[in-house]
C-alpha cells in the first residue's frame, strides 16, 4: 500500500504513525482460535514479499511519530489517516483530518473474524469494506466495498482480503485527490462481525475437512478422465436477449479436453467458432475453430497453440485485416494476432501490456473512442475474477493506452470479469460479465448495460442474469457471443464424464 501511494503522483505518504508499546502482528482475539491461526499461518498462508523499492527509500528520511504525541500526529498535515491497527487509539482525532480515519473492515473487525464468517456462513462473496471513522464511539460509515470469491481456507481468506484491500484503498485515495469522493453521501457501515468462537471453529474444521476432500477428488477423478468441472459450448438461432441455455444444441469435446470461452465470426456465408480447447492431461489450453453447420460444431481443428496457456480468443477488424486478443496471462503480457489464412494461420503482431497478469482483454468502439477492458491481477495470488481495468485506446493498434484514472472500475468477483465481446445493439452496449462467487469460477453469466463511459467515471447496470439453473448437472455458465442471428455460451457440468475419442481409446478402439 505505502509502495503504491509513493508510485502516484497525485498522491504524497506525509509520515508514519506508529506505536512503541506493541509492535507486534494483530492476532485473533480467541485463544483457540489463535493456535490455529498461527498453524495454518505457517502452512497455508505465508504471506508474499513485494519489491517496495521506492518506499523503502523514503524510510530513510521519514517522519515516524508515536500515536500518543497528538500534537506530532497533527504535526504531519494529513488529509487523511490510514489505521491498520486494532486497537482504536486515534479514533478521537478523526475530527482533525479532511477526510477523518480509513481502517479497512478485514483488520477493524478483528484479525481472521470477518474471514471466518463467511467461510462458516457459506456467503456467496466474502465482503471488504473501507470504513470511515468519524471519532470515538461515533457511527460509521463505508468509503467503499468490494465483493471478493471466498477462500475455504481462513488464513488465505484473511490475506486475500488483505492484499485486494489494498487496491481498494489506493483507488479510493485516488477518487479524494480528484476530488471526486463525496463524505456527504457515505452509507452506514454494517455491523462489525462478531469475534470466531468455539463453534465457528467446529464448523469450519468441518468445511475444511470437506474442501480438502473435493479437491482430492477433484484431481482422481481428472486423472480418470472424467473431466471435472468440465465447459461446453451451446448455440442456437437467436439475439442475446432471447438466448435459452436449456433450449440451446450443445457442442462438446471428443476427448479429455473441454470447450470454453467461444467467439463467432462471419465469413463467405458461413459462421465459425473459435474457443479455448482445455486439456486435462497438460492442464493448458490452445486455440481452435469450427463451423457451424447442419450436424453442430463442424471441422474444428487447432489454429493457434503456443509453449504457454491460451484462451478468450476475442476477434476484431483493422484495416480489412482480422486480429485476435487472445487471454495470455501465463506470458504474462497481452497478446495481439494478425490472421494470415482464416481461420488456421495466425502471426504475433504486436503486445500490448508487457509485465501484467491479465484475463479476457475485449475492445470496443464507443462512439468516437476505443476502449480495452480487460481483468488484472493487483495482488500475488494471480486473481483476475475481481477487478475490471479501463483503458482508453488510440486505435486498434492500442500503440498507446491511458489507464482510467480509477482502476479498477468495477470491483466485484460477481459481475467485474469479461465474458465475452461487449455487443452494442439499438444504440446501447452490452458487457457480457462473470459471476465468479459461491466459491466457484464460472459460476453464472451477467449482460450489464453500460449507463456511462469516460477517463473519470464508469457505470454500468445489470439487465440480464443467467444462474446455472436450466438443466440438471450444471454447475456454471461464463460466457457468451452473439454475431448475426446465432449466439453461443459455455456451460459447466460438475463431472463431464469420458469423451466419445477417450472411451475409444480407452477400449482400443483408436490407433494400435
């Protein structure tokens, strides 16, 4: 955090407020509950050391002043306090600073507490919240939220929440220096949750236990072949609003591969469709493509593989020439392609974010500007479900890209990540986004109309939502296409079962 606001411009970190009599780390209040924290802590959740360079260097000359020394905390001239203690000491001077006290609820509910509760709750999301502190004993209020997948772990829950509170705080310090935070309009903020008890640990010990065992499971069965989890793709003839999954033809892999992430495009007449082909056996994923013909999903073939993995095959045209952004997180960079023979021979063409955990990148014209949006990774656990970046394009070529001066601009596991082309259609735009929550990836599929679009501000609202409802054994649904008068999705099936190739094989029906 302190890295982050060094590295800003519109920002300046004046000192740091610091206590002599406890320099130790917050732990959980419970007794209990601390042993088992300091356990896991040990095993599961080693905390990852970041390159603070630029801070590192303003320790040399910084003005450290006890949190008892009122008039030397004064003394620092802050707009604002960051409080990442627990024991509430300045909240009495909240009154003096413009913008009062920030404490994030992940540390000001009590360590692991609010991590705790969701696991034990079986909530959905697991909530951060930047509250505002207005003095002692005083109401409070949220500065803002965000909604996080839950980890079933506590220790990697609590510094999960810990790592994206940082993003959360960084952007909401940037909206003050903008001066585009209005205190006057700040919500309550809930109640604090209560402290983890002997029977909150019970029945997380009892969550644990069964997490653990899903995922042991989980991996016997894909060395069985039965692909777990396992996306196909689904088609009919339709618009995006009148698409019904459990009406749709389904297309699925022969072998022990799955099909995801699909994209239509037209060519001569006909209509093809590109997707992720997913193998179990390498746990990597390529390029391939097929046409939609009479009998489904038609002479699908690889078209672009590479030594890392690839997926979210997004198409677009500059130039009279066609371009795919494929999802090349593991290069670590965001990939453009130029088609050289359709569909099957593609060249590098250009990168457009070089050092950057990205995911399922899409670009759209908005009346006169080009707009990336795309799903970053601001923390070490490489997640990209929860926060959804803006950048504004000088053109398809993305030679040049200016970040939104608010990344991110959505902040919610359950509608920030892209599924799919935004789709504009009489004169609005549609986002296709992911449902990431449950504590599943792909869990249900979202068609968010964008209400409003510059480099200052983002809104966007919710028209449509596809659960994972519609036919039995499903389990997800995160992504669709529209292109003409067909659309497509991709459905996620809890075991996918062998494929018609992987049985052949299996019974030696196939090669020797």
């Amino acid at each position: 955090m302190a890295e982050g606001i060094c590295r800003d411009p519109g920002l300046e970190l004046c000192g740091l407020i610091v206590s002599s009599s406890d320099a130790s780390e917050p732990v959980p209040e419970n007794a209990i509950f601390r042993l088992w924290w300091k356990l896991e802590r040990r095993f599961a959740a080693k905390p990852m050391a970041a390159e603070c360079g630029l801070f590192e260097t303003y320790l040399e000359s910084v003005t450290k002043t006890d949190v008892s020394d009122k008039a030397s905390v004064l003394g620092l001239g802050a707009d604002v306090v960051i409080d990442l203690s627990v024991d509430k000491r300045l909240d009495h001077l909240a009154g003096e600073f413009r913008y009062g006290i920030w404490a994030p609820s992940v540390i000001r509910d009590g360590v692991g507490n609010s991590a705790m509760h969701a696991i034990v709750k079986a909530s959905p999301v697991t909530d951060i919240h930047l509250v505002h502190v207005s003095g002692t004993n005083q109401p409070r209020s949220v500065i803002a939220s965000a909604a996080l997948n839950t980890k079933f772990v506590v220790s990697r829950n609590h510094l999960f929440m810990c790592e994206k509170t940082v993003t959360l705080i960084l952007r909401e310090l940037k909206r003050a220096s903008l001066n585009a935070l209005d205190m006057e309009t700040l919500k309550p903020a809930p109640d604090a949750v209560k402290s983890t008890g002997i029977a909150d640990l019970a029945l997380y010990s009892v969550k644990l236990i069964a997490g653990l065992a899903a995922r042991v499971i989980e991996k016997i069965a894909t060395k069985a072949g039965l692909r777990p989890g396992m996306f196909f793709l689904k088609t009919m003839d339709s618009d995006i609003s009148g698409a019904d999954p459990s009406i749709m033809q389904p297309h699925t892999a022969p072998s022990n591969e799955y099909y995801a992430d699909p994209f239509l495009w037209e060519k001569d007449g006909e209509t093809f469709c590109f997707f992720e082909v997913f193998d179990y056996a390498t746990q990597k994923g390529h390029i391939s493509a097929g046409r939609l013909g009479d009998n489904g999903l038609e002479d699908v073939a690889p078209v672009l593989k590479t030594d890392y993995h690839l997926s979210f095959p997004f198409l677009f045209e500059y130039q009279d020439e066609l371009f795919m952004m494929p999802e090349t997180c593991g290069a670590k960079r965001i990939e453009t392609w130029r088609c050289v023979e359709f569909p099957h021979k593609w060249v590098r063409e250009a990168t457009i974010l070089d050092d950057v955990i990205a995911a399922d990148s899409s670009l759209v014209q908005i009346g006169e500007d080009w707009w990336l949006f795309t799903n970053i990774s601001t923390d070490p656990f490489g997640e990209m479900n929860s926060e959804l970046h803006l950048y504004k394009a000088d053109s398809p070529a993305m030679t040049k890209l200016t970040p939104h001066a608010l990344n991110p601009v959505v902040f919610d596991t359950r509608t920030a990540r892209n599924g799919g082309r935004i789709l504009e259609q009489d004169g609005a735009y549609f986002r296709m986004s992911q449902d990431n929550s449950h504590g599943r990836y792909g869990y249900g599929l979202n068609v968010m109309k964008i209400d409003h679009i510059s480099l200052n501000d983002y809104r966007e609202t919710m028209v449509r939502k596809i659960e994972p409802d519609f036919e039995p054994g499903v389990i997800g649904c995160h992504h669709m296409d529209a292109r003409g008068d067909k659309v497509v999705i991709d459905v996620r099936r809890r075991v996918g079962g062998y494929g018609a190739r992987s049985r052949a094989e299996r019974s030696g029906g196939v090669g020797g």
